[in-house]
C-alpha cells in the first residue's frame, strides 16, 4: 500500500527534493498545498497519512497549516520544518500537535534528515 503524505509549503526546492526522496526512497503519494485554498481542498478531497508542513510561506503561517490540518485529520502524524524560528514557535508547533520538528537546513543533508525521517515513518505511518 502506498502512503499518502501532505506537504504543506511554496518552497519549490524543498518541494522537489522531499517529492523526489519521498517517492522514490518511501513508494509515497505526494500532494502538495502552497496556500490556505489548496490546503483546504487537498483536505477535502482525500485523507493522508502523514504532513509535513513548512513554518514559513508568504501566503499562510506553517502554525495556522499545522492548526488546519489537525483539525481537519486529527490523528495525523505531522512534521514541522522550521528555518531558525524562536523556541516560542518551536512551543507552539508542539502544542498544535507537531509530532516532529526538523530544522528545514536538515532535509537538504540527507545524512541527518533520513535518521529522523526513517524512525519517525517507522513510528507513526509504516506501524
């Protein structure tokens, strides 16, 4: 079976490298939402097994993404990319339901990104 992910962000580098990764490494279905609307319809239209959501895009806040999506599919498992946010926002991710918090520099090394990845894919969706 092949599991569906979220990603949440405009990054279209960050885009490309977790599609790449992610379906070739992991056999997922990527979707991706650049804005609240696509965010919305993504969420209407299907239900996902894992998200991960960027802290910063100019359109939406990765806080108000992660808050959409948690309420929307409550039992997600969801990553939070932050790109050296404050601690408070760090906080905040957490207590929004941010199972995991990577450091966006993190994803682009893949010698620290896909430890995290792997152990927290293992945990959360391949279970």
């Amino acid at each position: 079976m092949r599991h569906k992910l979220l990603l949440v962000s405009s990054d279209r580098t960050l885009e490309l490298l977790l599609r790449n990764v992610l379906t070739s490494q992991y056999q997922m279905d990527v979707e991706a939402a650049d804005d609240q609307n696509k965010l919305h319809e993504l969420l209407d239209q299907e239900r996902y097994d894992l998200a991960i959501i960027d802290s910063h895009f100019p359109r939406m806040s990765g806080l108000t993404a992660l808050s959409i999506a948690k309420r929307r599919q409550r039992r997600l498992p969801t990553i939070f990319l932050t790109d050296g946010d404050s601690a408070s926002i760090i906080d905040l991710a957490r207590q929004g339901g941010a199972e995991l918090i990577i450091e966006k520099a993190a994803v682009v090394d893949q010698a620290v990104f896909a430890p995290n990845f792997d152990t927290f894919y293992t945990q959360n969706v391949a279970a």
